[in-house]
C-alpha cells in the first residue's frame, strides 16, 4: 500500500542546544526539495516527543545573550524560632479561673494565657515568652492564695473561734 515509501533513520542527536524558551517551541519544517516528484520523495517521520530533530534549520538562541547578563536569583527564606517551646499554661489557667479564681486571678491569668498563643501565631518569641512569664505568676498566685484561703475555711471549720 505504499509504494516508493522509504523510511530513513535519524542520526543520533545529543540533548538540544539553547534555553528552554528556544527550544520548547515547535518549529517549521524544511520544505520538501521540488527536485522530487511526489511519488517518488521521500516521507520522513516526525516523532512529536523529540525536540532536537535533524530536519529544523540550526537557529542560534536569542535567549543567550540574555541568559549571560542575568544573574542567579537568591532564594531567601526565613527560620523563626520554635515558639512550641513556650508554654501558654492554658489548662492551669483554665483550672483557675473555674475552680481558683480568688480576687480574679485566675481570669487575669487566662486573659495573658490567651495572648501568649496569639503571639506564639505571630512568631513573636519575646513577646510569648514575656506574657508566659506574666500569665505563670498570676497561676501561681491564684493557686496559692486560694489553697492558702481553702486550708484557712478547713481550719476554722475544724477548730471554731469560740473555743478561744
């Protein structure tokens, strides 16, 4: 069925010469020589997946000049600090306020518990840290006073003051 059909090889070709921009394009082919008749030219295949091909004409890349002036972009990227090391004392503050809460302690110290996550979520480390410091010691406080007031009603429960 195809008759005066000759299939010739390729030669093997290296990788494409030029920029990507270049070569990505797909490029015209050579017009057939009109030496040929029809019958008897030749048809070669085109492989679409092959982007250097012995048919194209060598067009040098425009691209190069370009290529020689530019310089390499820098890649930046910013390391924060682990704000997960910093300890917010949610859950004792959060135990405080429902269960400790002596003169609003405890509110105070879920109200600087809450700010150290939001800082923790800007990435402001000395900030985080500082209301962590802040939000501790109002647990601490709110814990011992109202375990100091809880043992004082126990002890006056016990030992009331008309024994005196």
């Amino acid at each position: 069925p195809f008759e005066g059909v000759a299939w010739t090889p390729r030669p093997p070709q290296g990788p494409p010469q030029g920029c990507f921009a270049c070569i990505a394009k797909a490029p015209a082919l050579r017009q057939a020589s009109p030496v040929l008749s029809p019958s008897s030219a030749v048809y070669l295949m085109e492989s679409k997946s092959c982007k250097g091909d012995s048919l194209r004409p060598a067009v040098p890349c425009k691209h190069s000049v370009e290529k020689k002036t530019m310089t390499n972009p820098t890649t930046v990227i910013e390391i924060y600090p682990d704000t997960t090391e910093v300890n917010d004392y949610y859950l004792w503050s959060i135990f405080n306020f429902v269960y400790l809460n002596f003169c609003c302690l405890g509110f105070i110290a879920l109200a600087y518990s809450l700010k150290v996550r939001d800082k923790k979520l800007l990435n402001d480390l000395n900030g985080a840290v500082e209301d962590a410091k802040t939000a501790r010691l109002f647990n601490i406080t709110s814990s011992a006073l109202a375990t100091f007031c809880i043992i004082l009603i126990f002890i006056f429960l016990r030992y009331p003051l008309t024994d005196y």
